[in-house]
C-alpha cells in the first residue's frame, strides 16, 4: 500500500475573557489576551501510521486534508459553583451558562458543542488555563494538564467561528471536515495525540518529508520516539472512521 498524503496544520485554540469574568469550578488563569498558538505541526508530505520495523513502515489508508483549528473568543463555559445552569432559550433550544454577548452567541449558535464543553471539566479548564498563557509553551502545558477537554474545545470554536466572529474577538477559521470527522470520531485519540507534544512532532515531520522518503520518515521516528504509539493509535481510529472524508 503506497503512502498518503497528510496536512497538519497548528493546532490553535486562541481563547481569552469575553469582556467580563468567567466563573469556571476548575479555575487558573486570569483574564488576558488570547493565548498564543501551541506551534503544532503545518505541512505536507506522506504519511505512514506504522512504527518503523527494519528500515521500512507501514502506510495508513487515509490523509487528514488538513488540521488547523479554529481559534475562537468565547470565553469559556460560564459556570456557578460545581452547578452549570441549562435554561430554555426562545428558540426551543437549551443554553448552558453563557452570561456574555460572546457565549450567549456561542451558546445559541452551537448548543450541542456547548454544553459537551460545560459538562467536561477539562474543556472548561483549557480555556480557563489558556487565558493565563503569553507563550506556546505555557498552552501546550494547558493541553497537557487536561487533554480530556481538547476535542470538545476544538469542535466548540470551530461550529462558533463563522458565526459568533462578531462577538467573540479572535474568531479563526474553521476546521476542516477530515479534521471534524476525527476529533469527533476519535476524539480520545486526538486528545492524546495533540496533548503530547512528540505526537504532534511526529505527525508534522513525516508529512514535512517527501514522499516513499522511508530515511526522512525513519530520522523522524527516532527524534519523536515517543509520538510513535498514539500516533499509530490514531490512525487505527481514523482510517476506518474517516477515510472516507480524509483521502
């Protein structure tokens, strides 16, 4: 099976203070600007999933067509106490905790996505820790204390990015479907993956290599040596899961 082609864009969760305070049970950070990005991996090349075993991989069945994520203002889930309050909206729809502009746009525009943030604490917390950083070294810490919470962050500030760019400062662009498809469908995988900074390196330094560059791909192995099984765990997720939306 010949290689695929991989994008792997940074990965960015710009998050900071809607204009007010933001009550969050899990608490850290204090308002500030948006926390910079975690200098993820952005490039292209081939891509195998495979440990190297005598010189040679094994190849993966499916590319992620890209993996830059959103960068969204929202402020994070507003909560009281250990308590997240859910209350009817006007339309027929559930709100939970949002008491700014930007999370009552949030919360409206993307309920589903919102409250799986509000009901995961380490969502909550990331965007709480990410309002104290001023360096990708301090966001990548954030990761790493909750990567439980990084899929439901990530899938929140891309469904809010086109719509709440008004209200939320530091909208960015939205994910792609591959990359929808695989913090949805193997979000656990992705949390480990983007929560362990090997992972990533490994991720972006094969795609950075050319392709049936089975010495690139080698030399990158051995300086990520670490990423080399939550990758592969990844991609046993995501070929079956997301092939289809990744080639």
């Amino acid at each position: 099976m010949r290689p695929h082609t991989l994008l792997f864009g940074s990965f960015l969760v710009l998050v900071s203070g809607c204009d007010s305070n933001v009550d969050v049970t899990t608490g850290g950070g204090g308002q500030g600007g948006a926390g910079p990005s975690t200098g993820g991996p952005g490039a292209t090349g081939s891509m195998s999933t495979g440990s190297p075993s005598g010189g040679t991989q094994s190849t993966g069945s499916m590319s992620t067509g890209g993996t830059s994520v959103a960068s969204m203002n929202t402020g994070g889930p507003a909560t009281t106490g250990s308590m997240t309050s859910v209350v009817s909206s006007s339309s027929g729809g559930m709100v939970c905790g949002s008491n700014t502009p930007c999370q009552e746009c949030v919360s409206m525009a993307c309920p589903e996505y919102w409250c799986n943030c509000v009901g995961n604490p380490d969502c909550a917390a990331i965007f709480q820790c990410f309002q104290g950083c001023s360096d990708p070294d301090c966001s990548q810490g954030c990761l790493q204390q909750f990567p439980n919470g990084i899929s439901d962050a990530v899938l929140i500030t891309d469904c809010a990015a086109d719509p709440c760019g008004d209200f939320c400062p530091m909208a960015g662009e939205p994910i792609t479907e591959c990359q929808e498809c695989l913090y949805t469908s193997c979000s656990a995988e992705m949390n480990v993956c983007v929560s362990q900074p090997d992972c990533t390196g490994l991720w972006g330094c094969i795609a950075n290599c050319p392709q049936f560059d089975l010495t690139c791909q080698q030399d990158c192995y051995d300086t990520y040596p670490t990423g080399a099984e939550p990758l592969e765990d990844l991609f046993a997720c995501g070929s079956p899961a997301c092939g289809d939306v990744c080639n």
